[in-house]
C-alpha cells in the first residue's frame, strides 16, 4: 500500500472521530436541554395546577354570593311578615278590651266570663 492511501485513510479516520465527538456534544447539549425544558415546564405545570384550584374557588363564591341574595330576599320576605305579626299584635290587647266592653287591657292570665253557649260573647258582639 503506498503512503498517501495510508494517510489520506489516518487523515479521513481522524476527521470522522472529531465529527463523531462534535456531533455526541451537541448531542449531550439538546439532552440538557431538553431536560431542563422538562423540569421547567413541570414547574409551570405544578403552579398552573395551583391557579386552578385557586379559581375554582372563586367560581365557587360567586354561586355562594348567588345564594345569599337569595337568602336575604327571603329573610326580607320574613322581616316583613314578622312585622305584619308585631303590628297585629300590639293592637290585640285594644281589641280583646272591645270586645269585653273594657278598658283595652287584656292579659293572659284573665278570663273570659264563661257563658253556657260556646262563643257568645261573639255572638253578643256580632249583633250589636
């Protein structure tokens, strides 16, 4: 074999080693890469996930806000019949007092006079 086969076979075996070196680098260096995308992205990911739940939340609120108003227009609804209730009866005791012929004072604790017929001091008012 002449020489220059043998060194153009050298020179050509070395040249492939330095392309195969350069070509494993950037190799190692898209792998690196790639990783540290990969942790990047699972970081995004982790605090996507956090945002989420955190909005749900919110979501959650506003059907919460929904429901209190709700609520308060029924309560409303109950204020007002209470107080339909409150007026009847602060005016109660003046009309038991009419019906006995009295003052307008009524308590509890006094009595009707009883009467042979059920209602008739009903009755007794009814016709006059």
């Amino acid at each position: 074999m002449p020489t220059d086969v043998v060194q153009l076979w050298w020179l050509t075996l070395g040249l492939a080693a330095v392309v195969i070196v350069v070509v494993a680098a950037l190799l190692i260096g898209i792998v690196v890469a790639a990783n540290r995308i990969d942790r990047h992205a699972a970081a995004i990911w982790g605090a996507g996930k956090d945002i989420a739940t955190n909005t749900v939340q919110i979501w959650q609120l506003q059907k919460t806000n929904a429901t209190a108003a709700q609520i308060l227009a029924v309560a409303g609804s109950i204020a007002a019949g209470a107080e339909s209730i409150d007026g009847r009866l602060a005016r109660l005791p003046e009309a038991l007092g009419r019906l006995r012929g009295g003052t307008g004072t009524w308590s509890r604790f006094s009595r009707r006079p009883r009467s042979s017929t059920p209602l008739s001091w009903w009755s007794s008012s009814q016709s006059a």
